[in-house]
C-alpha cells in the first residue's frame, strides 16, 4: 500500500477500506502513521482479535471466535425478526410469532430437510445448514430481507416447492452479483492462505469444536459456522514471519475514520468501537442500521465520508446516521434501495463465508 502510495506521487496515503480492507488500514495507519492524509475504515475487525486475541485466546480460541461474528450474526437476525413482525403485510413471513417460527422451521428441517424445485426444473435439497447459510448471507444486506422472508415463508408453508425454488433463486441471484468473476475463483486458497498465516491460533482442532459448541449455546445458529469457517488454520503450513501484530495505537498525522454499524453480522460494532479507542486521533461514525458496512445503506454516511475524503474534516463527535430504508418499513423505498444497489458487488464478498460460497455452487 505505501509503494503504491509512493507510485502515484502522493505524499501521504488516502485510502478506504471495507470489511477485511479496515485490518488493512488499521495495519497501515500504525506502521506508517505519519503519512496518513484520510483514511475509512468500515465494518471493523477488532485488529487484536484478529490478530493476536488477549491474554491466552491465541492459545484457546481461533481467531474466528474472537470476533464475535457470531454475536453480530444472532442480533442481526434478531433484528431482521423484530422488523419483520412490525412490518405485518410488508413482511411474508411475520404471519405469528416470527421469532418462534423461525426457531420451529429450523428444527423441522433439522430432522428432515425440505425438497424446492429451481426455476430451471432442478430438485434442490434444504438442509438446516442450508437455511442457515442463506439467513446469513442475507443478513449481510437488509436490501435482501424481503426475499429472505419470502423464502422462509415458502419453506413454512410446504405447499409450493417451485415457490421456494424461486426465492432461493432470487437471493443466489442477489448474492451472486459480483462474487464470482472467473470460472475458478482462488477464494478455496486465497483466505486461508491470507487468513491463517497472519493470525495466532490453537494449536489443536479440538479449539476449534469446544469454542463452537459454546458460541452455538449463546448463539444459536451461527456459533458454529463462524467458529469451523477457519478451522483450515490447524494446521495450515504458511506463515508470514513479518506480519503486523501491532501495537494498534499510534498517533496519526491526520485523524483516521471509523464507521461502525450497529447490527453487522460479520463485523460487530464493537471493532470499530475498539479501533475508536485505540487511535488516538480517530472518529467515530454510526450507522443505526442493519448489514455489513455502510455501503449503500445511508445517504447521511456517505456524505460525511465524502467530505472527509476531500477535505480531511471529520464528522462531529458522537455522530449517528440514519439509514435510508427501514426493512418491511416501506416497500417502494426498499424497492428503489435494491435497485440502486443492482449491479453493485454483493456484501457478501466483503468476508468471504465457505458456507455461502457452497451455497452459491450448489
């Protein structure tokens, strides 16, 4: 990042990063603090977790747990539950107790899964991990809750499989769009090959089933699969010997911004509140909403990014921001919110899941 810095004659850095992109900005911002112009983080890892953990949680945790993805997740689709019960009509599956039927359908296709027949014809079997991994994907995006409710409604009715086959087709459409590029992507090598060999983890895979069983106790559903989705680093033969272990506190030469949102599946808010404290010169920006990052969520963001990255000026202190669609709120605004985001690349992307990659394929 500096020698591209270097390239372009810049005397210091601007730069935005999202997702895996905030590690990348943390990592630079303490390595080169002084060349700093204006730099975004958004959707924050809490860079200690990823990297190092604290106090013995290399030794005990994978790095995966210590995110707390896990926790995002389960109050995302807390989230996704509750605006679907208060959006009555707008919302297909607010029919009861969503909460409760959700919970319900889940088990039902625990003890049998659900057979759906895809627009082309094709039989497709759901599993309760399938429906996880689909719950997940969509959480990423509250553009996408509309067709998640629909999907979950038309497996709880069990009447229309070619229903069914359809709303999963729609939400593969919706999280395939700018995830997979090529006839072979590297995501399989590429993450762990990154992933692994720049954080510290147990040195035994039994880590890795203790801390998923418990993560699953507190957070039904995702414990699990955000616990195993790095269970390739035990053992994983690559090694970076120079990578950035920090320390994360350095003080910038100009101030650094930090965009949380509050309900992210992937990355808690919490990260960017733990890079907030750690920086001394940063600023924090809220996003009251619901996915991952800010992007194409808020109108009100965006412009307090945008200044930023021209003019360096950041945000007032204590500064929450609105998003602009309130999911099963209003479908017009969240029809014309979809449709502006149509074509952009899926957030999805942003933290690659080997869950939804196979859901993808499937």
């Amino acid at each position: 990042m500096d020698l591209l810095r270097r390239a372009v004659g810049d005397a210091k850095l601007t730069y935005a990063g999202y997702s895996y992109g905030s590690y990348l900005g943390a990592t630079y911002a303490n390595l080169f603090p002084g060349k700093v112009r204006a730099l975004v983080v958004d959707g924050v890892l809490d860079p200690v977790a990823w990297s190092t953990g604290r106090g013995d949680q290399a030794r005990t945790l994978p790095f995966s747990t210590r995110l707390r993805s896990a926790k995002g997740a389960y109050a995302t689709l807390q989230e996704f539950l509750r605006l679907c019960d208060a959006g009555g009509e707008n919302c297909a599956f607010s029919a009861g107790d969503p909460k409760r039927r959700f919970d319900r359908l889940a088990q039902r296709l625990l003890r049998e899964p659900a057979e759906v027949i895809d627009p082309d014809g094709v039989p497709v079997t759901i599993t309760y991990a399938d429906m996880v991994t689909i719950t997940l994907g969509a959480l990423y995006d509250a553009a996408s809750w509309p067709d998640l409710a629909d999907f979950l409604q038309a497996l709880w009715e069990q009447t229309s499989p070619r229903a069914a086959g359809a709303s999963l087709q729609t939400l593969r459409a919706r999280f395939g769009t700018g995830l997979q590029q090529e006839e072979y992507p590297n995501f399989v090598e590429g993450f762990p090959g990154v992933a692994c060999s720049e954080t510290h983890n147990p040195s035994t895979v039994g880590a890795w089933s203790r801390a998923g069983r418990a993560q699953d106790r507190r957070y039904p559903y995702f414990g699990r699969p955000w616990t195993w989705a790095t269970s390739i680093c035990e053992p994983w033969p690559g090694w970076d010997d120079d990578h950035f272990d920090g320390p994360w506190d350095h003080t910038t030469a100009n101030p650094v911004l930090v965009v949380g949102n509050l309900f992210d599946p992937a990355t808690p808010y919490h990260g960017a509140v733990t890079v907030d404290r750690l920086l001394p010169r940063s600023r924090l920006l809220t996003l009251a909403g619901w996915g991952h990052t800010s992007l194409f969520a808020s109108a009100c963001v965006d412009a307090y990014v945008n200044t930023y990255l021209l003019t360096s000026r950041v945000p007032p202190k204590g500064t929450v921001c609105e998003p602009d669609v309130v999911p099963f709120a209003d479908p017009a605004a969240a029809t014309a919110q979809a449709t502006r985001a149509a074509g952009a690349p899926s957030k999805a992307a942003l933290i690659p899941s080997p869950m939804l990659q196979r859901f993808l394929k499937s």
